[in-house]
C-alpha cells in the first residue's frame, strides 16, 4: 500500500532526470558500451555517461581491458543519435588540458552538441602507475586542476579569428587559435564534484555547469549543496545558475527476489544497497529519488555495474522514470 509519507516524496521528486553511468574499467568492450547506450537511449534515459579509468578496480581481471574514455565517446556520437554522452570525470592527469580541449570539440561536433565533460583531479594512483602517467602530490593535482578548467573554457571560449594566451604555473598557452570550436555555444557542459570543503566548491561556482556529489547519502549531499551554493554566492554568481546532482548504484526489481538477484550479481547486498543506492522495486527507488530531491538533487547517475543487464535499464526507464514527471 502507498503511504501519505511516500506520496509527498514522490512529489518531490518530479523534474528529476536520470542518467546512465558505467565503469567500463572493471571489464567492457566499445561494442558492449554502444549495447548499453543504445538501450538507454531506446529507453528514454537523458545521457550515457561513462567513468574515465585505466585500470580495474577491486576483484576481476578486467578483461578485455580498458577502453580509453574519448576514443570510445566519439566513436558513440556516431552510433547514437538522441543520448547525451560524458565522462564523470576525466582526471586532469591523463591529458594535457590543450589536447582534451581538442578531443573533447571534436566529438561535440561529432554528435551534434551532445557531449558534456565532467573533469576531476585524479586520484587513482595504481593506474597512473601501470601506465606511466604522472601522478603528483594532491596539492600540485589540484593547483593543475584549476588551470586545466580555466585553459580549457579560455581555449573554447575564444572567437573565431582571436588569439588565447595563458600562462599558470603547470601550464604556458601561447597565441593559440583556440580551434576546433566546440558544436555547443559557448562550451560543452562541464562537471565539477566531489566532497572537498573548499577549492572543490570554489572550482564549481567559476567554472561548472554542474556540481555532482557522488556515493553521498541525502544529508551529506544537502552539506555538500550548501556547501556550493555558498561559494556561487561569493563570486556573485546565481547560486540556481548551477544544476547540482549525485551519483549512486542502481539495483531495481520488479520484487525483492529480482532485487536479491541483481544484487547477487555485483556481488552486493541488497540491504546496503537499499541503504546506499537506488535500490528496492521501482516504487522504492522513487521514494529514495524522493528524498535527494528534497535535498536539492535534480539529476540522478544510476551506476550500472552490470553491463549486461539491459532489462534492468528499460524496467527503471519503464516504470521508475516516468513517475519523475
């Protein structure tokens, strides 16, 4: 039986949209990743977004190995045609900021303005290890971090015909043409997130169109809004300006069995899951849905980590998504 309590969260919730999320670094192929998007895309879902990784993550050999994230994105802009595609996030330490600038306008254009960047420090040092890229001090992650955000919406940002200079600590740009042009005006949308008290909100009210606050429960999601919120007022920017979302692992049912199931298969809990994630039957992940969105939440990455469960992503397009108006 529906309860009062879950009617209101249910209300709350409308205007949220989903997204799909995938960690195509714990074992995933370029077709399996088009499989995904495809079914997403059929499904009604807003975007296929995609973690940026080289290296496997816990358990599992990883097999048939990474994709690289923009390789595998520009060859989706062709084979899809309405989804919305991103990383969350590309870490500043696995390109230099001019070229991802490159990379990331092309495959705009290649989709016809569907592409958004989601762009973080980096943090996984066990992959930069096994594949030879730099990985510094978290203060010199960061101090680079801010100059790829402001090289990269510089390079972009200046008009046809103009010429971009930058000069940072990490980074020189001399007389650059800022080319190719990006498909979207003026930028691709770009994601900041992450829990940091101060440079992490800072960075998001200059430069994000996004705030993104991942594996966070209601509560700390509403300390990390705030939290960014407060640093687009500083800088005399509408704090509304800035769409604010999360992250978290889906595992829906069509009834407990079928969440047992699936849980089962990424080797979960359901009853973490239920805690953690978007979890339950469809009418329990409307009401967890509900209560992000009372936290502030208008966006909802489900992180797919069993990329072979298409039915999973047409049941929550089915009968999750349209309860979200």
């Amino acid at each position: 039986m529906t309860t009062r309590g879950s009617l209101a969260l249910r209300a709350s919730v409308t205007g949220m949209d989903l997204r799909i999320f995938t960690e195509p670094q714990q074992g995933a192929s370029y077709d399996d990743l088009l499989t995904v998007a495809r079914a997403a895309e059929d499904s009604g879902f807003d975007a296929f977004f995609r973690s940026d990784h080289y290296l496997v993550m816990g358990s599992g050999d990883g097999l048939p190995g990474p994709t690289d994230a923009w390789t595998s994105l520009a060859g989706l802009a062709r084979d899809t045609s309405r989804i919305r595609l991103g990383t969350l996030v590309s870490p500043g330490t696995f390109r230099w900021p001019g070229v991802l600038a490159v990379q990331v306008a092309q495959v705009d254009q290649m989709s016809n303005g569907r592409v958004e960047l989601g762009l973080g420090a980096g943090w996984y040092e066990e992959e930069h290890a096994a594949y030879g890229i730099d990985f510094p001090a978290i203060g010199e992650r960061f101090d680079r971090y801010a100059e790829q955000l402001e090289l990269i919406t510089g390079l972009w940002d200046t008009p046809v015909g103009e010429r971009y200079s930058f000069t940072g600590t990490h980074y020189t740009v001399t007389d650059s043409p800022g080319l190719p042009k990006p498909f979207q005006r003026p930028h691709p949308p770009i994601i900041v997130g992450g829990s940091g008290k101060r440079r992490t909100p800072q960075l998001a009210a200059r430069f994000a169109d996004e705030f993104n606050a991942n594996f966070t429960g209601p509560d700390d999601t509403r300390v990390l809004f705030d939290r960014v919120r407060a640093a687009c007022t500083d800088i005399g920017r509408d704090p509304d300006s800035l769409r604010l979302s999360n992250a978290l692992v889906v595992c829906c049912g069509r009834d407990d069995a079928e969440v047992a199931e699936r849980a089962d298969a990424i080797g979960r809990d359901p009853a973490a899951l239920r805690e953690n994630g978007i979890a339950g039957t469809p009418a329990e992940c409307v009401d967890t849905l509900g209560r992000f969105a009372e936290a502030g939440s208008q966006r909802m990455y489900l992180q797919l980590l069993d990329l072979s469960d298409l039915d999973q992503i047409e049941l929550v397009g089915a009968e999750v998504a349209p309860q979200l108006g």
